[in-house]
C-alpha cells in the first residue's frame, strides 16, 4: 500500500471519530425538535447552545442576525407584489385582493380604470336609441365598457391597435379586426344548407332552395360568428382581473324599476319568457300567439313576451344571441329549456307542460 492510501485511510477514520463522538454529545432531537432547529437555523435565530459558545463565535452569529434583519426589513420594504419574482397568476390574485375600486372609480379592468366621469362621457356619445336602452342599466353599461376594454388589451396584444393608442377610432378598428380573426374560417356544408331549408319551409314564402342558398349561408355565418364572439367574450370575461364598485353597482341595481319576469316567477308558476322586437319579421308572428296563449293560460303558466330594447338586463342575463329568443323556466324560475326564431304555439305547450304546467 502506498503512502497515499495510508493518509486516506487515516483522515477517513479522523473523520468518522469526529462523527461518532459529535453524536455522543448531542442526543438525536424528535423529528418536530429537528425541524425548528433546521428553520432556526435557515433564519439564524440563536439557540440555548449559543450561549456556551466562545465570545467570537457569539460576535460571529451576532453579524449574522444583524445581516439577517437587515435582508428582513429591505425585503418587508418592497412596495408592491410587482416588484417581487412571482409567478403571473399568482400576481392577479394578489392585484384583486390589494386593489379597490372605490369613489369615483366604478371598475378596474387588468390594471386600466374606469371612472365614472369616463362611463358618462362615452354614455352621452350613444345614439339616443341606444341611450334608452341603458337609462336605468348603468350597471349593464358599465360592463359593456369592461368588455371593450379587455378587447382592446386583446387587440393591442395581437398588433391591431398600437400600444398605449387610446383613440378610439383606432381602438374600434383594432376591436373589429380582432372579432374578424375568430370567424375567419367559418364553412358552412352544403348538407346544413339545406336542413335549415327543410325546417324553415314555411317561411321561405314558396322559394326554391336555389333561390335562397346564398341568404341562408350568409345568415347562418352571422349566426356562428355570434356564437363565437359570444364564447370569446365570455372566456375574456372569465378569465380578466376586474375589480368592481360594488357600492357603486348596489345603488345602480337599488334605483331599477322592478321587470315583469321578477314578479311574475313570485307565484310559482313555470313561464316562458320570449325577448323580441317590433321590427324582426319572426318576433312580429310571435305576438299574436302569445296574446293568445296569455289569455288561454292564465293562472297556470306566465306567458310574457317582452322588447329587447326595454330589457337589456335580461338579455344579457340569458345571453340572448339571436331574436327572437324564447326561454322556458321551471317552477322554480330555473331555465329548463329555449328555442331561438319562431316557436308555434302547440311547440310552446308542449314546452309548457314539460316545466310541470298544468294544462
């Protein structure tokens, strides 16, 4: 054996000696008593042992801790989660919990405020058609801001609109830009062309399939781009960090008059709620059989037919997409069941009863 290996073998068993005797002296803690030690010392916090200790090694741990409290209050100084190396949802937690949208501000959308002054502003600019609309729906309104918003984060991000760009011509060609993209590949077979055909016969006033392909295409494009559109704002909706006024929106809600859907749902009665409009062909032939079915029923089923234009909190409660839109809802006031377009009365009974109307 050579030199080397003796001077291994020897500093080997120095080694375990040390071991041994280091184990003699300090009896294994619990396992609870070993991980305070172990945090203890992550943190430099003196034990009872330190103080044995020699006074250089006392003045050694004493620069430790002084070290370690001075790491403590730089880190405690730090003055939002932005700074700190945090994972991005982690981040939007901490923002919803830190931030308040209070006074003045009615809601803050990824980080971008909106104020009240702002919510007027763009209000006034409404046509006054649109404006009756959201007389006594602020609130409504206020979150069709939050989804502009979010779409012209979105459109930024995607290069339609310029970063830091707020004009709002800008801003509305990027939003549209962006809605095109989602539709862009839409394909509608020839096999739904006609299915829509055969189950709308009745009103395509004697027309050859021919004659209205190109009609049923481009409407049932519209209709899937709704669809989609409606799924994307939804999925943004969900997704985004927006902080609301909740004091702000309790009064709003507080000062509405009350819709005829809320009280009738009070008597316990399944119902069937149809959202149209004066000028839609499908809606106007829908007025007629719901005055009748209003006279036929009273008493052991709410049949209200109600302008969308009148109750846009409902729509957008319902998600209504399509008009007309007629929604069946249990006893309970639960949505059992809805139909989009034309619905013919004895459709609606059938309907009706299935919800546990006695008819």
């Amino acid at each position: 054996m050579n030199n080397l290996s003796k001077i291994l073998i020897v500093v080997a068993l120095i080694i375990v000696v040390t071991v041994v005797i280091i184990l003699k002296n300090h009896p294994a803690e619990s396992e609870k008593e070993a991980a305070e030690s172990a945090n203890a010392e992550k943190i430099n916090v003196p034990s009872e042992r330190t103080k044995d200790r020699p006074s250089s090694e006392k003045e050694e741990k004493s620069e430790l801790e002084t070290n370690t409290k001075e790491q403590s209050e730089s880190f405690q100084k730090k003055p939002d989660y932005i700074k700190l190396d945090l994972p991005k949802e982690t981040k939007r937690t901490i923002q919803s919990k830190q931030e308040k949208a209070t006074g003045l501000v009615l809601a803050i959308v990824e980080g971008e405020k909106i104020t009240e002054q702002e919510l007027e502003s763009q209000y006034k600019k409404l046509s006054p058609q649109y404006r009756d609309e959201f007389i006594n729906d602020k609130d409504l309104y206020l979150e069709q801001l939050i989804i502009k918003e979010l779409l012209v984060q979105k459109a930024t991000e995607q290069g339609f609109i310029p970063a830091g760009n707020r004009d709002q011509t800008q801003q509305d060609s990027g939003i549209q830009q962006l809605i095109a993209e989602l539709g862009g590949d839409i394909d509608i077979a020839e096999t739904e062309l006609k299915q829509f055909y055969q189950k709308n016969i009745d009103q395509m006033q004697d027309s050859g399939f021919e004659q209205v392909k190109h009609d049923i295409h481009s409407y049932l494009v519209q209709q899937k781009q709704a669809e989609l559109t409606n799924d994307y704002l939804n999925e943004i909706r969900k997704e985004a960090v927006v902080i609301l006024n909740e004091e702000w929106i309790t009064k709003q809600r507080a000062a509405k008059p009350e819709n005829p859907l809320t009280k009738a749902l009070q008597n316990g009665l399944p119902t069937v709620l149809d959202l149209g409009s004066d000028t839609c062909i499908p809606c106007q032939m829908m007025m007629p059989i719901f005055d009748e079915l209003e006279k036929e029923l009273k008493g052991k089923a709410n049949v209200i037919l109600l302008q969308i234009a009148d109750y846009r909190d409902l729509a957008n409660k319902y998600q209504v997409r399509v008009i007309p839109t007629q929604i069946f809802l249990d006893q309970d006031g639960k949505q059992y069941w809805r139909h989009e377009g034309f619905l013919a009365k004895e459709d609606i009974i059938k309907k009706l009863k299935e919800t546990g109307a006695q008819l």
